[in-house]
C-alpha cells in the first residue's frame, strides 16, 4: 500500500488562483490608497467641526503661494543639507559603534547605559540643548539630528551582530581570520537587515530632529519657515508645511526605502 502526498499550496499559489479583482482589492496598494482617503475624509470631517482647522482647499492654496514666492524649494535645501549630514553621520558612527558593542563585552558593559540614556531623551530636549550650545545656523540642526537618531543605530546593529552564531565567530577567530576580514565578510552581510532597520529608524527619527532644531533655533529650513507661520497666526501656512513634511517622509519611507529592501533581499525572495 502506497502513500499518497498531497503536496499544499504556497500563500503565492493560493494568491494566484483568486480573482484579480479580488487580488487588487486585497493587495498592499490598495490597503495604502485605502488608509489615505480614509484619512483625508477624517481631515475633511475636522475642517467642518472646527473653525480653527484648516481646510484642504485653503491648504492647497498656501502651498501655490508658497512654492509661487520661492520659499520652499530655498528652505528644502538647507533642511536636507542638514539633514543629509546629520543621517550619514549616525549611520556611520551607529555602524561601527554598534559593531564594536557586539564583539566586545567590555565595550558593550561601558557603552550600553550611555546609548539606553540617549535613547531616552526626546528630540525635542536635544533640539534646545544643541541651539543653547551652537546657536542659530546650520551645526545645531546637524548635532540634533545626530544625536537623535544615532542611538536607533547602535542599538539596532549591536542586536544585529549579538545575533550572528557564535560558532561561525568562533570558527573564525580559531583559524586566525583577522578582525577586519571576520567584520567585513561574515558580521557586516549577516546584520544587513539590522543595519537597513536601523537606518529606516535614523531616516524618521533624525527628520523629526532637524525639524525641531530648524524650529526653535534654524536661520531658515523647513522647520524655520513652520514656525513663521505659526508666530503669525496662519493656520492654513503652517499646516500646508505639515503636508510637506509628511509628504517627504512618505516618499524616503516607502518609495525609496521599500525599494532598497527588495533590492538588498533579492537573494532571501528568490530562495524561498
């Protein structure tokens, strides 16, 4: 007597034998296109109960006007130099810091309190510490975004490499592979989805960090223009910022981050 196998049906087989009606209507887009008119509709539900709250008409029409008088593509400009600074600084300091905390035990001992007490302090405190310290201009909304978002990266990278067998790093460290090879060949490929997370973490959190530097202390930059609005009294000025500056979130987050993701883990996709 012979055993028969059934051999089951993968989620992407069963995805395959549904309608393609139903498998837009159920697919990663259409959840997004869904959430952001849902949201909308929530925006244009508060615009109608509250005076105060500015309509997406009225925001549309601050933002021409804006981009009319040349202030947003000038202000852009110094928020993503300082931005773009600020982020290559934490992922390359947070990479090798967070290398370091994994290998060494005597490092992770003396650094580990001292990243877990940076993790806690808000953006907000280093935005006022950095402009007390530096003054307006471009360092303080640099050190903020530094100092905001390098912790994210630590940590993430030190799970990363405390996560890699330890018979691999053993194995090596028996045959007498040197540090730099043993980092650059077996440490480094296998955190790469630690450090991409880290770096989605210092993209968002180092945003929020420029942001409020260029608010409480920037001589121009997004954040700055924000809060002219804001001083004025303009409702509609400031919250046509907002949408900017989730619009640019929004656009690093899943336009060119999603895509490096699929990129770097081709290799994972195609195996499976």
């Amino acid at each position: 007597m012979t055993d028969t196998l059934i051999r089951r049906k993968s989620s992407e087989e069963l995805a395959s034998d549904q309608p393609t009606w139903r498998r837009r209507l159920t697919s990663d887009r259409a959840a997004r296109c869904t959430f952001y008119v849902a949201a909308f509709l929530f925006w244009l539900l508060l615009a109608g109960l509250f005076e105060r709250i500015p309509g997406p008409s009225s925001v549309v029409d601050s933002l021409i006007e804006e981009f009319s008088r040349g202030e947003v593509f000038g202000n852009f400009a110094d928020t993503f130099y300082r931005f773009g600074i600020g982020v290559a600084l934490s992922i390359v300091v947070g990479t090798l810091v967070g290398v370091l905390i994994g290998l060494s035990p005597m490092s992770r001992a003396f650094l580990e309190s001292p990243v877990m007490v940076a993790l806690s302090i808000p953006a907000i405190m280093w935005a006022f510490l950095t402009v007390m310290w530096f003054g307006f201009g471009h360092t303080s909304p640099i050190v903020t975004t530094f100092l905001t978002a390098v912790p994210f990266m630590i940590v993430n990278v030190a799970q990363g490499v405390l996560g890699v067998s330890r018979d691999l790093r053993d194995m090596s460290s028996s045959y007498g592979v040197p540090m730099g090879r043993r980092v650059r060949e077996l440490i480094l490929p296998a955190v790469m989805g630690y450090v991409l997370a880290g770096i989605r973490f210092v993209v968002i959190m180092g945003w929020n960090g420029v942001l409020l530097a260029e608010w409480f202390g920037g001589s121009g930059g997004a954040g700055y223009r924000a809060r002219y609005w804001y001083d004025a009294n303009q409702f509609a000025g400031f919250a046509a910022w907002v949408v900017l500056f989730v619009g640019v979130i929004i656009i690093l987050d899943q336009v060119i981050f999603e895509r490096l993701s699929r990129r770097a883990f081709r290799w994972r996709d195609s195996a499976h």
